[in-house]
C-alpha cells in the first residue's frame, strides 16, 4: 500500500496528515529528518505499510561555472574529464552485471504472465533496483562532489535516439547493443542533474553527435588506432578513446585548445550567460523506515519504528 498525501503540515515537530475532514494523524518526525527539512519546503508525504517519505525541494542560485566537467558513458564506465585536464573512470560494471542478470531472468520467464509471476517479478525488479541504486548514487555523488568543489558546471550527452542508435541494423554486435540499451545510464544523469543543481551548479546537455570521432585537441575527425585509441591524422596525436569522448562532451562538443585549459569562452557562446538564476530544486526523498540494510537513497533516513509517536487527534 502506498498513498501520497498532499494536504499535510509540520509544525512542532509533528506531521499533520488529514485522514478525513477536520480529522488528522500525527506523526512525530525524528530529530535527523527535522534537521534535513528545516529552510527546505516539504512538497509531498508518502505513507506504506513501515515508512514515511518526505520530498523537499530548496532555492538555489546557479553559481557562474570556473570550468566544466564533460561525463561521458561507455560500456562498463562512465569517464569524466574536467577542463583542468583531470579526467577519472569510474567502474559500472558491477551495476551491469545485475541488470544483465535480472533481464535474463525475466526472458526465461516471458510466456508465463499470470498474476503470480508478474507480482514475483515486481519484487524481483525491485531487488535488483535496491542493489543498482547504492552503487549509481555513490559514483553520483562522487562526480557532483568533485564538481562542487572546484565551482564546475557539469556537461552530460543528452539521451535522446540513443536506444535508436543502438537497435538493430546498426553496425555494432547485437551483445554491444544489448548492452549498452541495459545500462542505467538515464538514472545517473538523473541522479548527477539533481545533486548538482542542488548545489546551485550548472548542467549542460549536448547532443551526442560527434563526441566520441572528433579530436579533443584540433578538432578534426580521428582514425581508429589499436583497441581503445584513436589517431588524429591532422595533429598526429593518439588519443584515449573514453578519454577524448569526455573532454570532447567537456567543451560542449567545440574545441579543446591544444595546451592549457580550454576556452570556457567557446562553451559559454552556446549557452548564453544567464543573470542570476532562481531555480526550484527537487531534493531527494527523506524517509523514516524501520531498520533496512540497502538504502534505495542516500539521503533516506533509518529510524526503528517503534520510535515513531504516532497517534489520531481529532480537532
Ligand atoms: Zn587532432
């Protein structure tokens, strides 16, 4: 069971939910969720059967970017260049491998679509996503982390035509298709645009034409070189696949300058420079549960529920 309650208040560290005109529950909200939500406006409750979740959103003021990191998606990784010239690869694999997993589970199962296997499989899918989530939300976090440190804007691919590019007819193997359809990868961009824009820093999407053949350096289209490099037959440079993709996305898909940090002036002629921005930001969801072992969110709270005061009150 799982309702989305609307009409709620908090005051006095209770949360006011009404179950019927003029009739309310309360519940005694912890000291750790009081603390999240307080200077954050509560935008939704929702109540199951052991937990209560609260989302909450917050202004922030878009900082003006020093510099750009390009994040860009690959098989198992997702590699991040900064125009500092910083560039990390963070693993996937392990996230893939459930999803792979699950998916073929569920082939096995397909013509059997009573009731009972699609609620088994519900679960199932739920499993999976519980283990899938942890892993995303702390790369997520790490890249935003890394962002905010520095005052960096963050520059993604936007996703649009990419289960199109990948389908069949296209050059690459069937399992490379497969693949790369079964990654995650939206709910990263998700996670990564959420946490930044929380911390008031900017995210730019740029189609993904031409990221990955284009040489980061001068610009002109790369040859294939041995598995994983590319060779610029204008600048002679071999450049590091993954690698080059991400300072390509970086710089908004323009120009990287051959030596020191490339103009920030390029990217910031495709996105205009905005007066300050007031933007209204989703957080994440605030929940008291009972005890769990997997948090689905990081920013989930853990709270027995014998803890909870809750109690009917008619007014
Ligand atoms: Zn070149």
């Amino acid at each position: 069971m799982l309702t989305t309650c609307y009409g709620f208040k908090i005051q006095n560290g209770l949360l006011r939910l009404p179950v019927r005109p003029r009739r309310y529950v309360y519940v005694k909200l912890n000291s750790r969720t009081l603390q999240v939500l307080s200077g954050h406006d509560a935008r939704s409750v929702t109540l199951t059967s052991d937990s209560l979740s609260i989302t909450y959103s917050k202004e922030t003021v878009e900082i003006e970017p020093k510099g750009y990191v390009g994040v860009d998606r690959n098989l198992d990784n997702v590699t991040v260049a900064s125009t500092d010239g910083r560039v990390r690869t963070f693993d996937l694999s392990k996230a893939n491998k459930i999803k792979a997993d699950y998916r073929y589970v569920k082939s096995r199962f397909k013509r059997n679509d009573s009731r009972t296997m699609a609620r088994v499989f519900s679960k199932y899918g739920e499993k999976q996503r519980n283990r899938v989530q942890p892993i995303l939300h702390n790369v997520s976090r790490r890249i935003v982390d890394d962002a905010r440190t520095k005052r960096y804007g963050t520059v993604m691919e936007k996703l649009t035509g990419l289960r199109r590019l990948y389908r069949r007819g296209s050059f690459r193997s069937r399992n490379y298709r497969a693949r790369m359809n079964n990654w995650s990868y939206g709910e990263l961009q998700r996670q990564i645009e959420y946490k930044a824009r929380w911390e008031g820093l900017k995210v730019i999407y740029v189609p993904a034409r031409n990221t990955s053949k284009q040489c980061s350096i001068c610009g002109y289209k790369t040859l294939e070189s041995t598995q994983r490099k590319l060779w610029c037959p204008k600048c002679g440079t071999v450049l590091d696949r993954d690698e080059n993709a991400a300072r390509n996305i970086a710089s908004g898909g323009l120009r990287f300058s051959p030596d020191g940090p490339p103009g920030e002036a390029m990217v910031e002629e495709r996105e205009p420079e905005n007066a300050t921005l007031i933007l209204k930001v989703d957080g994440g969801k605030l929940s008291q549960q009972p005890t769990t072992t997997t948090r689905p969110d990081e920013e989930d709270l853990t709270e027995p529920k014998n803890k909870h005061l809750v109690y009917s009150v008619s007014s």
